[in-house]
C-alpha cells in the first residue's frame, strides 16, 4: 500500500515524512540507523557542547547551583550519555562494516593479494601475528 493510497497515513507515516522527506516504507533498523547518524553528527559539533555548557551555567545559577539541582543534573546526564552511547555505537559500526566492505572489495580486486587477509577480522590475535609474520 502506497503513502499516498486511498486512506490516511499513520503517525509513523507522518513522522517518517517529516524527518526523512521520503513516503517510502522503512524498516525500523534503518529508520534507527539515520537517526544515530543525524544525532552522531549532531553530538560531534562544537556548537552541541557550547549549548550544553550554556544551559549548564544558566540553570545552575537560576537554581543556586543546589543540591537539587547538581542530583538532577546528574540524572540528566547519565541518561543523555547512555543514551549517545547507544547512538554513537550504531552509527560506528554501520561505518566499520562499509570500511571493511571496501577493503575487502580492493584486496579481491587485487591479483597477488592473499585470501586468508580477506577474512582477517574473523581471526584470533595469535593468527592475525602469523599473518603479520608471512
């Protein structure tokens, strides 16, 4: 069934045009995935931290810098960080399996390069030494 199908769109349809511009069905994965790389991007840039350390100072001194305030803002900071974590990992390893797609890639492409090497990571560290070895 088509977005634009006889019927309405869901909420998700909604929220997927929104922040994807595109009608199309995605899985959930992939729908995970760009948004860990939007707000990978987003927690990489200095103006992300100057934001931070803006509201930071601002509500400490509108609070007093309480004790209140130092137990909430802690608390908002630990779930902010696990949940980054969670976004920084998904989009690391999205980036590691397309690196090693595209070494992979030139090492078959390349005629006296060894078959073992193509599956290194696959490997013990004693093997990957044997392999430095050779």
């Amino acid at each position: 069934m088509s977005f634009y199908s006889v019927g309405y769109p869901t909420y998700a349809d909604i929220i997927k045009l929104i922040y994807f511009g595109s009608p199309s069905y995605l899985t959930m994965q992939e729908l995970f995935r760009r948004f860990a790389v939007k707000v990978s991007r987003m927690l990489g840039s200095v103006w992300t931290f100057l934001i931070f350390i803006i509201l930071l100072m601002s509500t400490g001194i509108y609070f007093d810098f309480s004790e209140k305030w130092e137990n909430n803002i802690s608390f908002v900071v630990a779930v902010i960080t696990l949940s980054a974590l969670f976004f920084l990992q998904k989009s690391q390893n999205h980036n590691d399996n397309a690196i090693q797609l595209k070494l992979d890639e030139l090492i078959k492409a390349t005629s006296d390069a060894r078959d073992e090497v193509a599956a290194a990571e696959q490997e013990t560290e004693k093997d990957l030494e044997k392999l430095k070895m050779d």
